[in-house]
C-alpha cells in the first residue's frame, strides 16, 4: 500500500470514492471538486495501483477566544468498502497530520460523519472540542412581520455579525468575506435570512439540497426561520450550536 499525493487525472476516481462513500451528496461533491479540490491537499492510498481511499486536508483558520489558529481541517476521509478494516484511513491521517504540523498548523479537526466514529478517532488522538444541536421548527415568529428572503451578497457583514455572535467564546472557523462569498455560492437559491420589521438580519439558514433542513442554522428566531424555509415544516429541523460550548486547549 502507498500513500501519495493524487494528480489530476486521479479525479474521476475520487469522485466515484466520494459518492459511494457519502451517497446523496453528488451536488456538493460537483461542488466540492470544482471549487476547493486541490491535488496538493490531498492524499490517497493506493493498491496495485488502485485508489483505495482518500483524506482531504484543508486549510482552515479557526478562533478561540479572540486568538487565531492555523487548522488543518480533515474532509471526505473515506475507504472504499473491499479496503476497509486495513488500517488504510489510520496511515492516510497520520501522514496528513504530520505534513500539517511540519507546515505549523496549531490544530487537526474534523467532523464526524457519525457518532459510531468518535471511538475510531480517539484512537488517533482526536478529542470532542465543539459540538452541534438540533433546533425545531417552530410557527411563532419572533416579532411580527419578520420575514424571510434569499441571502444576497451584500448580506455578507451581517452574516458574519450574526455569526460571530453566537460563536463568541467557542472554537470556530474564520470566515473572511471570502469564505462568506463561497458559501452563498455553494448554497445558490438554498441561503435564507430573517429580517426585522425595521430591517436587520436576526438569523440565517443554510439548508439542503431538497430544503428539509438546514445544515446551519444561526441567530434569533431560528425556529421560525425554518418554519417558513422547510418543504416538510413538521419535521423540518437545523444544526446549530449547543447552548453550552466544550473545553477546548490549544496544542501546544
């Protein structure tokens, strides 16, 4: 087995790993490999010259208490399943991982895809610093004649007010205005914000490609917000944060 860096014309096969490994999500892995894949982030297994599985390690900075952070942010870890059990993934990180450091990043992280994972990544020294919640749609708006509308670009500094307010004093990433840009890009036609009678953004949400739910939910009148932006509204729900935050020290 060996761990490489893939090349271009490795991605029809990176793809197809995406896709069997996330099934559902072929509109963001479109996404994904247009407008963030790099060669150079990436490292690969392979098998008799084979692609077996993948890691993706993006640069990410994050914040914690006003300091920032250089991350290395784990995406789209994913084996195909005549691989697994191997200890593929485990070699794929660690490699990673190490190249992160050498580059000087403060922090690894990821997202689990599930919670059966979090036993595998303790074992590569992974630990719960952030977590997420779920809200529920709710009827009642928070005032009356709130109202709900399509993101626009110019919502970009109250975006990130709203933002950085409800993750003040956690560890999160930093959205530079062109983060901000690529996300409405990434979520064309699904981003939405609830508006103040006197104007003013309260709460946005971020939701899936059929919009049954959001995948980030931030602000106040939340509920409401997916109320008005959820197809099936009585089991139309967000992620968002929990109300209490997890430790979290830095490496180091």
């Amino acid at each position: 087995m060996t761990i490489t860096k893939p090349s271009a014309s490795d991605r029809p096969r990176l793809e197809r790993i995406y896709n069997i490994c996330f099934p559902g999500e072929e509109e963001y892995c479109r996404f994904f490999f247009d407008k963030v894949w790099k060669p150079e982030n990436t490292l690969i297994a392979k098998e008799k010259g084979v692609i077996a599985a993948m890691g993706h390690f993006l640069d990410v900075p994050m914040e914690f208490d006003g300091s920032r952070l250089e991350g290395s942010y784990l995406y789209a870890a994913a084996t195909m399943p005549e691989y697994r059990g191997k200890g593929i993934m485990s070699r794929i990180i660690k490699e990673g991982n190490e190249a992160a450091a050498a580059e000087g990043k403060d922090i690894s992280l990821l997202i689990t895809e599930n919670d059966s994972l979090f036993d595998f990544y303790s074992r590569l020294s992974y630990k719960p610093v952030f977590g997420f919640s779920k809200v529920a749609c709710s009827p009642e708006p928070p005032f009356m004649m709130c109202r709900a509308r399509m993101l626009l670009k110019s919502d970009i500094p109250s975006l990130a007010f709203v933002y950085e307010s409800s993750a003040a004093g956690r560890l999160h990433d930093s959205r530079s205005e062109v983060r901000w840009e690529s996300i409405l890009e990434e979520y064309a036609g699904r981003a939405f914000g609830l508006e103040a009678p006197g104007g003013g953004l309260m709460a946005y949400c971020f939701m899936n490609e059929d919009c049954t739910y959001a995948q980030e939910v931030m602000g106040a009148g939340m509920g409401y917000l997916l109320y008005v932006c959820c197809m099936d509204e009585p089991k139309g729900f967000g992620f968002t944060l929990p109300e209490e935050g997890l430790s979290f020290k830095p490496i180091g």
